[in-house]
C-alpha cells in the first residue's frame, strides 16, 4: 500500500517539474512567465492533478492568472502527455496557493507586534 503513495507523490513532483519547465520556455502567454508552481498532488487513480500556483502580485492578479491557467491547460496536459511516460494523464485543476501571501501577512503582524512591545517597554523605562 505505501508503494501507491510513493507512486502519485514521485508523479506529482515530475509533474511539477515539468509544468514549470513548460511555462518558462514553451507556453506563449506572456501573463504565465509570472506564474510559478508550487506543488501538485496527484489523486491514486492518476486521474485529477491539483496543481498548485502562485504569482508576482506585481505583474498579474489571480484571476487573470487562473483564466491564463485554464486556457493553457490543454496545451499542458498534451505536452505532459508527450514528456512523461503515462498511460493517462491527469486532469489539471489549477489552485491558487495562499500560502506565501499568508506568510508574508503572519510575518508583518509579528514585526507589529515586536515593535509595539518594544515601544511599550521603552515608554516604561
């Protein structure tokens, strides 16, 4: 049983691989080069793949580059279809990954907090 496990997680991880070598050299859509992945999971039958994204906030919101995503997602899959070698590849569904925007926003409530701490001690004194 573990060896099914071991299975879609090796597949997840050359699916990420792949998918971020074929956003940077042969998707032609401008908006996806601000697009990186951060991981995917692959279900046991091999037959849904989350992949998960995220983006520069800078250069593209989220929901251009869901739309851009889901556009591409053919184009995707056949060329993963092409590099790996799978009998049927999975569906894409494609999910934004918060977790960088929830770090970022964690770290900034801590450095308030540190700050705050440090005025009110220095008030005391």
């Amino acid at each position: 049983m573990p060896r099914d496990f071991s299975r879609t997680r090796r597949v997840g991880e050359q699916m990420q691989r792949e998918l971020a070598e074929l956003l940077q050299r042969e998707v032609r859509d401008p908006r996806l080069s601000a697009v990186t992945i951060s991981g995917v999971d692959v279900t046991r039958d091999l037959s849904l793949a989350k992949v998960y994204y995220t983006v520069m906030p800078e250069q593209l919101t989220v929901e251009a580059a869901q739309k851009a995503l889901e556009k591409a997602s053919g184009f995707l899959r056949h060329a993963l279809g092409e590099r790996m070698i799978i009998r049927n590849v999975p569906q894409l569904r494609f999910i934004y990954d918060e977790t960088l925007v929830k770090g970022t926003e964690l770290a900034n409530l801590i450095d308030q907090a540190v700050a705050a701490d440090r005025k009110k001690h220095q008030d005391s004194d």
